[in-house]
C-alpha cells in the first residue's frame, strides 16, 4: 500500500504525518509555520518533503486561503498572503522535489475527510464549520465540494458580521476564531490575552469560572446565529463543528444551547440544525488533503 505525506499548514503551526488510504499513520510531528517570508516558508516545505521523499509517492497539502485546488495555486494565502499571494505554490515544490504535490484549502480538506469517512458519510449535502486561529469552512453538495465559478463557494471567513467593510476583524473568520477567543477571556479576567491558550480556557470553564463560561456564552452565540442562517441559507442534511476546540465537549453543548433557544423561539415553522462534531478532529485536515490527493490523482480510494 502506497505512503503519503501530508501536511496541514496553520497559522501557527505545520503538522504532517506519513499516511496511507486506510489512514494508517506511520509517522507524524509539527513545527511553527515560518511567516517570515516566502523564502524561509518554501524552504521549510522543501526540508520537510525531502526529509521523507524516498518513502511516499506524493504530498498532499492543506492550506488556508482562497486555492485553485485543480491547479494548487494559491490565489490568497490567509496568514501568509503577503508573500502567497498569486502563488503557485504546488508546482514550485513539485519541480523542487520529483513528487507530485496536491493542494486544497483547510476547511475544504476538513469536509473531505467526514465525507469520506466520517461524519457526513450518510450525507448528501452538509457544511463544515471549522474553529483554528481564523474560522473557516466548506460546503458539501451531492457528497462534493462546492466551489463555485471562483473556487470561493464556502468560503465562510469572509463573511461579514460587524459594520466595518474596511477591517478583517469584522469578518466571520477573525470574529469567531481562536484568537479573538482569547481577547474576550482575557479581557474578562483582565490578563492577556497571550497567556492564554484553548487548554486554559477550558480548564477554566470546566472548573465553573463564571467570568470565562459568560465569555464563551457569547462567543458561541455569534456562532450558533450563523449556523442558524446557514441553515436557512442552504438547508444541509447536517453542520460539523471541527478545529482543535471541538475536542471540548462543552463546545457543542453550549452551541446546542443556542440554536435551541433560537429555534425555540423564533415565530417560524423551520427544521432545527443536526449539529455534530467533525470525527476526525485536529486531523481533519489531514485525512482530507490525502482524500484530494487521490482524487486529483485519479488514485482509488
């Protein structure tokens, strides 16, 4: 059975494993993602595949941004737009090192995978909603990707939420991400923000700290009102929630708890979200980049 190496590119960090289609990992690890500039960011992608290349048959990449996924073009490169920007990323690794390299946006991947095998494997039409240092997403229709004239369909980032065109951190992608996260908890306990992470949080709420169970009351309502208008807008068999956070039980409950009360008591006669968390987790991304790596490839699978 052939090997791939997979590699999910964050914001903060760059995790790969060395898998197979039965999704079998041999090998796997991380490092911080280098967003110095395009030449220490290629280089470490060069480092990393020529480190494994004599035991793979290909590379299979997930990343954020706007991707031209049949081309693996990035077109935005999400944290690291300044220097991806209209980038063909894929081919240059590909003729720096012999292997045929794929490329797919994150929350795409993340889709992917529970279509594959996971979560949305029952599905015919489904969104994806995936909580990292951004928000991100993808929508399934007829159990594919929807990528629309511009590959930007799903795109759910980009949505805006606040009055402020001109600002990112009106946007969905920046309002319900990690980081912003961290602001609201820190400025409810009066700490950074930078001495927090998802662990602390947690503990904190899981321990009952009021202060941080009120400020994650309010960020999981913003959510819970665009799953809800998701809903309206596409009405999908079902909504995952994925991302490192979701591995936190009190994450769906206290989505749970909003869209209950939403539709509980908005005066109309719609059908409630089926709300379930991604079953691939923090390797979503990765099962998903294989998932289009074999696809693009015309691999069986």
């Amino acid at each position: 059975m052939h090997n791939y190496l997979v590699i999910d590119v964050g914001g903060t960090a760059i995790k790969y494993a060395i898998m197979n289609t039965n999704l079998t990992i041999d090998e796997k690890g991380s490092m911080p993602t280098p967003l110095e500039g395009l030449a220490a960011f290629t280089e470490t992608l060069e480092q990393l595949i020529f480190k494994y290349r004599d035991r793979v048959d290909g590379v299979a990449m997930s990343m954020p941004g706007l991707v031209n996924s049949k081309e693996a073009y990035m077109y935005t490169g999400g944290a690291m737009d300044s220097f991806l920007h209209e980038y063909p990323l894929g081919k240059v690794l590909a003729e720096k090192t012999g292997l045929p390299v794929t490329i797919e946006n994150d929350g795409r991947c993340a889709a992917l995978a529970e279509v594959w095998k996971g979560n949305l494997c029952d599905c015919q039409d489904g969104i994806v909603i995936v909580i990292g240092t951004a928000l991100g997403g993808a929508i399934i229709k007829d159990r594919q990707i929807h990528q629309g004239k511009h590959f930007a369909a799903g795109d759910l980032s980009c949505i805006l939420l606040g009055d402020d065109y001109t600002d990112l951190r009106s946007c969905w992608g920046s309002v319900n991400g990690n980081y912003h996260l961290r602001e609201m908890v820190g400025q409810a306990k009066g700490i950074s923000a930078d001495m927090l992470d998802g662990i602390k949080i947690f503990e904190m709420a899981n321990a009952g700290d009021q202060e941080v169970l009120k400020a994650l009351d309010q960020f999981f309502f913003t959510l819970a009102k665009q799953i809800y208008n998701l809903q309206m807008i596409y009405d999908p068999d079902r909504v995952l929630i994925g991302g490192g956070i979701s591995v936190q039980p009190l994450v769906k409950t206290l989505i749970q708890k909003k869209l209950d009360a939403i539709f509980d008591n908005i005066p109309l006669n719609v059908h409630p979200t089926d709300l379930q968390c991604c079953k691939f987790l923090s390797e979503a991304n990765l099962v998903g980049a294989l998932k289009h790596h074999l696809d693009i490839r015309n691999i069986a699978n």
